[in-house]
C-alpha cells in the first residue's frame, strides 16, 4: 500500500506554471502576428470591401410624401 509520496506545494506550482505556458502558447498563435502580416490583411480586407462596393447597383430613393 505504500504509494508515492508527492509535495502537493509542488505540484500545484507545476501545474499552474503549465496551464499558464499553454495560455501563452494559444495567445501567440491568436495574437502573435508581425506587422507586416497585419498590414496585408487590413489592405486586402479594404480590397475586397471595394471590390464589393464596385458592384452595389444603387436605387434611387422613393420619395413617400
């Protein structure tokens, strides 16, 4: 019956130390981009946002007196 002994101090230091390395790991995958990356998505973003403009047919207003 005689088990492992385990210093819980110790182990709730390495599980927070890893669930804060994986936090970080995900932040860097949603958030670490360079800027360069940012700036060719915000141009192609404007890109297409004109590409869509160019192509509304407008309508002229209905005048409801």
């Amino acid at each position: 019956m005689s088990g492992d002994v385990v210093n819980l101090r110790q182990f709730r230091k390495q599980k927070a130390r890893s669930d804060k390395e994986k936090k970080a790991e995900q932040n860097r995958i949603a958030f670490g981009r360079t800027k360069a990356e940012k700036s060719l998505t915000h141009a192609l973003n404007e890109k297409a946002g004109k590409a869509l403009d160019q192509g509304r047919i407008e309508r002229p207003d209905d005048a409801k007196d």
